[in-house]
C-alpha cells in the first residue's frame, strides 16, 4: 500500500548518501515518486526533508527556505573536499589562533558574501558534476555565489593534536551555501586552514530536529506529515472561497490578496492543499497544482 502524500522529517545518519535516504523511504512509502529538498553529505547527519507522492511537488519550494547547522571546524589543517573525506593539502600550525581572532574572521564571513563553491561539489560544470572532474585530476575553477549568512559564530575552542585546533561554529544560512567552504574561508582567512570534522543540520525551514525520525523509527512505523499541513507549516495561507478552488485546480489565476512575494499555500474550506500560488503582475498564479 501507497503511502498518503506528504514530508517524512528524516534524521539522516552519517555514512549514508541523500539519494540512500530516499531509496530506503521509497522502500518503507512502497513509491517510486520520492524526492528530497537540500543535499546533505555522507558525513553530514541531521534534518533531511523527504517528499512522498504529491509532496514532492513542494520540494523546489522548501529548497529556497534558510537552514541552520551546528558543525566542528578543524584549524590547521585544509582539505581537497573542504572535509574529513578528504586529503590534507596544506596547514599551518593553529595554536596562536585566539578566541577573538576566529570570531573576527567568522564575524567577516557573514551577511550577503560571495562565497565560491568546493570543487569537489554536485554542481554542473558543461554538463558534468564537478566532483566527477575533481576526481578525474580535472577539478575546476567554479565562479563565486551571492549567498546568505545571518549567522556564524565560533565557540570551544580546543587542541585537536600537534598545532590543530578544534572549534564549534553555529551557522544560519540560505539556500545554495556551503558550510565546507565556510571551513575552507575561515581556515583562509586564518592563514593556518580550516576543514569540517562533523556537520549536523538542525533545521531546514520550520522543520527542526525534534521532528526529524531515524531510519530505524521509520521503519517501525512511516510518520508523513500530511501535504496541507506541510505547506502551511512552511508557507503563508491563503483560504479559498468554493469558486476560487474551482478556478484554480483548472489553472486558472486569482485576484491577488495581499500576500506579497513567494509562495503561499492555498487551502480549500475543508483544510484541502489546492495549489502553491505566487502574486505577480496583479494576479495569484499557480506554482503548483495538487488536486485533481
């Protein structure tokens, strides 16, 4: 049997891909029609946001919200991958960095940056992952990005071996930035480099650990959260008059109601998720239709 439409709130574990995450909701949601919403490594853990038949529809929309992580920078040490995973290619000993020197440099990576993305990344470079080019020997020299970071602060500092210097960093960011190359930059910025030794997200939009389930719990029992109450958990709501879900579900526009830019989750009287509407050019576009 199907599962119903909507998110399953997942607590990925280290080890395991995103793409490994959705074979094994595809397997417990008995559908192929599963997808995700913001990558997450091998070695990252936290909250992964899985989408079941029709929710999978939201997806690109939940993509776009902010997330937060909690992660441990190691200084003195850079990575090929920004990360654990990969090979040290330089350093310098990190014991003179002073707690007021890492936040000064965490503080110079907040707020809207350009922020160039790891080599070894999922990006498309002429039709290929840069990954695939990095591992070929070919890594490329990938343009910087406008990203968002609200928030970076470094804590704990601690000696981590001979000249390498362990710090915990608290990160809320946007869509698109990567959290290796804040490690990258901050080690930089340092002169002595910088690589994550773990990363868990905490919180992709209004889904946070306390909603996240193991795979193991999911197993035992598929907790989905229904697809209208997903979308107005993430999205403003706009009720819908009886006409209104008649002349949407056919594609049809809406008079706009104020809701300014974004998505908006428009509901039917009974609770139903008609569509995700957009307000542009004076009218309510449909994003996205769900029912029938």
């Amino acid at each position: 049997m199907t599962a119903a439409s909507g998110l399953v709130i997942v607590d990925k574990p280290a080890g395991l891909t995103s793409h490994d995450v959705v074979a094994r909701i595809r397997r417990l949601a008995g559908t192929r029609r599963v997808g995700h919403a913001g990558t997450l490594d091998p070695l990252a853990t936290g909250v992964l946001v899985v989408g079941v038949e029709k929710a999978t529809r939201l997806l690109g929309h939940l993509t776009l919200t902010d997330k937060e992580y909690l992660a441990t920078i190691r200084l003195g040490q850079a990575t090929d991958t920004g990360d654990a995973e990969g090979t040290v290619v330089w350093g310098a000993p990190a014991g003179g960095v002073t707690r007021v020197g890492g936040r000064a440099a965490a503080a110079a990576l907040t707020g809207e940056i350009q922020q160039v993305p790891p080599a070894v990344s999922a990006i498309k470079v002429n039709g290929r992952r840069a990954y695939q080019l990095a591992r070929e020997g070919r890594a490329p020299a990938l343009a910087a990005r406008a990203v968002t970071v609200p928030e970076f602060i470094i804590s704990d500092p601690r000696p981590a071996g001979a000249g390498l210097l362990d710090v915990t960093a608290a990160v809320r960011c946007s869509s698109g930035t990567y959290i290796r190359a804040l490690a990258r930059d901050l080690g930089e910025s340092l002169e002595v480099g910088g690589h994550l030794t773990m990363l868990r997200r905490t919180r992709v939009g209004p889904y946070d650990l306390g909603q996240a389930r193991g795979l193991d719990e999911l197993a035992a029992g598929l907790q989905v959260v229904p697809l209208a109450e997903a979308a107005a958990a993430a999205f403003p709501v706009r009720p819908l008059t009886g006409a209104e879900v008649d002349s949407l579900s056919h594609g049809a526009s809406l008079s706009p109601a104020g809701a300014g830019p974004g998505p908006v989750a428009a509901l039917a009287p009974d609770g139903t998720l008609v569509a995700l509407v957009e307000e542009q050019d004076g009218r309510a576009r449909p994003l996205a239709v769900f029912v029938p």
